[in-house]
C-alpha cells in the first residue's frame, strides 16, 4: 500500500493499523482467486459484446417512449439482447418492474394456475417472497395460496446439497405439481449459493422424472458470475434485478424475466394484462442507461464478486466465521458473516454505511422493513436506491446474527468499506 493512501486511511477514516495489516495479507491470499474471476469476466464481456452487435444496437435505441409505447425498438431489442445472452427464446425486461421480487412474482403468478403446486428444492424461499407464495406471518392478500395455488418445500441436506431422494419422492406422488423453485443465491440462509454444475444436476434429474414441469431459478445476485447462466443448462425461466448484477450499478430500476417464450408471454400478462402483455409499456427515457449498464455488467459484477472474496479472507483472518470460504467456487456475489452478537452485527453494517459514497453521515438502525418478518438493518449508501449491485450489507436481526454483504462497484471501494466495517468493532 502507498504510504499517503495509509496516512489517509488511518487519519481520516479512523482504519485501525492492525486492520490494514490484515488487509495486506487478504490481499496476498486473494490473488489466485482474482485472476480466475478476472478470466470468466473477459468471456462475459465478450458474450455480451456479441449480443449488441448481432442485434446491431445504435443510438436509435436509446428510445424515449410515451404513452401506451407501442413500437418502441429500444424495449423490443433489448428484449432480444437479453434473450441472446441467456440463450433463451424470449426475454422481458422493463423499468416497470419495482424490484427483482417484482418480476419473479409476475413468473409465478403468469404461469401458475389453482390446483397447481409450487415446489420448493431450497427450502424456504427469500423472505420477500414469503407473501407472494401465502406463507408469512401477515395476513396474506393476494398470495398464490389466496388463489388456489398449493405450495411444497424440501430443505437440503445439511451439507448445503440438494436432496434428491425426496425430491424424487415428491415429484412421482404428487401429480399437480406445476413449477419447481430454486434459488440459486443463499439469501438469509447460511449457505453456499447454487453452482451451475449443481443447477444443470437438478433440473436433468427433474426432467427425467417429470418433463413436463416448470424449472424456474431465482438468478438474483448470480448474473456473469460463471460463464454460464441457468437458462443454459436447462432452467425454463429465470428472474432477477436490474439494480443488482445485470444492471452494471447504471439501470435507474426495473427487472427481467429470461426463458421458454411461451412461459414469458404468460409473465407478461401478469406485468401487464392478457392480451397486451410486453407489447406496450413506455419507458420514459431509461433505454440508454438499461443499454449501458447491461454493457458494464460484466466487470461491475466481478468488482463486487472481488470485494467479497477480499471481506471473506479478511474477515476470517480477524477471527469470524465466514461463508463461503475465499477460496470457495462461487456463484453469487454474497459474503455471509456469522457475529453470534447482535451489537457487533450492527456495528459491522454500520461501517458500511460509514463507508458509502453517499449517506455516509446517517447511522442506519434496524426497522419493520416491508416484505420482512424480522427487523432488518440495512447499509446501502448507494447511487441508485436500494441497488445491492453497490457496496451494501444487510441482516435480519435474529440468531445467530449474520450479516450479508454485497456489491461495490469497484473493488477500491469494497475493500475500504470493508476494512471500516472491521475497524468500526
């Protein structure tokens, strides 16, 4: 480290010497890791690169439509360019989509019908999905189990694997089994995320017993962290956040759904109406930074993958339990550390937001956050609100009080973040 950055470090930020000498040495064990993420980077970037020119994308896209938005060819071709990354048939991808939440529910809710059931192979999905399915603790208006949709789940194995005895077992005795639910990242869960290896596994053995299913991925948090997504190796559907991977920290809001076209054409009556579905839709002038940020999503996307592999090494060098390992495979961009202790849990995310660009004066506090059943303490000083793509971190106060990192949209900030964090102890 440059001796001036040090001087900077220490007496303006307050980052303890002892933290910054742990740093040097995360650092030292983190190359390898670096320079493998650094190579399915190049591939992603070179993939998306192909998509914009087979499409032949120019400033003509970057459209600004109004009203009912019929014919807009920005919308259209990134439709296209989205479809040509993942390798599906059809793709929807709109601003109008509130959050990733947003756009899995419209999945759900398009392709599910009553007497259908949903099954989950992860056990209990992300809580935010909690009342979109009809399981949370609120009165549940609205959800798929109000509808008539029935709902399942088996937990993996304690090793963080699937458990295909049961899911085998499950699938042969119950016959109204629609869609198959997996969540490729950890959430609120205390484990690695799905690899694709794992993923392509799964849905091969789903297939085989029952072809006809709806094997959807949860893909939030996952985007060009491999050099394959879901879609590739057999997922019918997936969703995601355009303020996370795939937005490159530049999309201002929305979400996608990838997959077999006629399961998104489902998807879009629920985005809009039958009939309609992703033919109409204004887009308010947002068609250029959707464009741009999908281009930088590649290397914004392995900038946050870096800063967690840095917090991982750094954080168990300092004595916490840590997951994954930073040498682990990965296949999301977030760092789970486990404090046992609510105050250091909340000191930890208070360094964070210490650490933001923007908001770095305010003391963020845990609140009743909607689409939670815990409070949850939430670090995010970032460009765009809510956007999990910049340096945030977040935790729901319960036992044993793990904090979940993510994002930074370049690794320079994510390591100074984390080491105030650290420091902030």
């Amino acid at each position: 480290m440059i001796e001036f950055t040090k001087k900077l470090l220490i007496d303006k930020y307050k980052i303890k010497e002892s933290v910054i000498d742990l740093s040097e040495k995360a650092l030292e064990d983190v190359k390898d890791e670096f320079y493998r993420y650094d190579s399915i980077r190049e591939y992603n970037q070179l993939k998306v690169l192909n998509a914009f020119q087979e499409e032949r994308i120019s400033e003509s896209h970057f459209t600004n439509s109004t009203g009912y938005g019929y014919g807009d060819i920005g919308r259209d071709s990134l439709d296209k360019v989205y479809a040509k990354i993942f390798k599906t048939e059809s793709a929807l991808v709109r601003p109008h989509f509130v959050n990733g939440t947003h756009a899995i529910g419209a999945a759900l809710f398009g392709n599910l019908r009553p007497g259908d059931t949903m099954f989950s192979i992860c056990g209990t999905p992300y809580d935010t999905l909690h009342n979109i399915i009809g399981i949370s603790k609120e009165k549940n208006v609205g959800s798929l189990m109000e509808y008539g949709v029935k709902y399942r789940k088996i937990d993996l194995t304690e090793k963080g694997e699937f458990n295909f005895k049961d899911i085998e077992k499950v699938l042969r005795e119950d016959e109204s089994i629609k869609l198959v639910h997996i969540q490729r990242s950890t959430g609120y869960g205390w484990r690695k995320a799905l690899t694709i290896d794992e993923i392509e596994e799964v849905i091969k053995f789903i297939k085989d017993i029952k072809e006809n299913v709806i094997c959807f991925i949860d893909n939030c948090y996952g985007e060009f962290i491999d050099v394959k997504e879901p879609t590739e190796v057999g997922a019918d559907l997936a969703a995601g956040s355009l303020i996370k991977n795939i937005g490159g920290g530049i999309a201002p809001t929305g979400g996608y759904i990838v997959g077999k076209e006629k399961y998104i054409t489902q998807a879009s009556y629920r985005l809009t109406i039958p009939g309609i579905g992703g033919e109409c839709g204004s887009t308010f002038g947002v068609m250029r930074a959707l464009y741009q940020g999908l281009f930088l999503a590649p290397h914004v996307s392995i900038e946050a993958l870096k800063g967690a592999v840095f917090c991982s090494r750094l954080m168990e060098l300092a004595g916490f339990e840590v997951l994954p390992k930073f040498n682990d495979s990965r296949s999301d961009i977030i760092q789970a550390i486990k404090f046992n202790d609510k105050d250091k849990l909340i000191k930890f995310c208070k360094g964070i937001q210490k650490g933001s660009p923007i908001d770095s004066f305010v003391e963020c506090e845990p609140w009743d956050m909607p689409g939670y059943e815990d409070q949850v303490i939430m670090a995010a000083g970032s460009f765009i609100q809510g956007a999990s793509i910049e340096l945030s971190a977040d935790a729901p106060i319960r036992e044993p009080f793990i904090a979940y990192l993510q994002g930074g949209l370049t690794f320079e900030h994510a390591k100074i973040g984390v080491m105030m964090a650290l420091s902030n102890l």
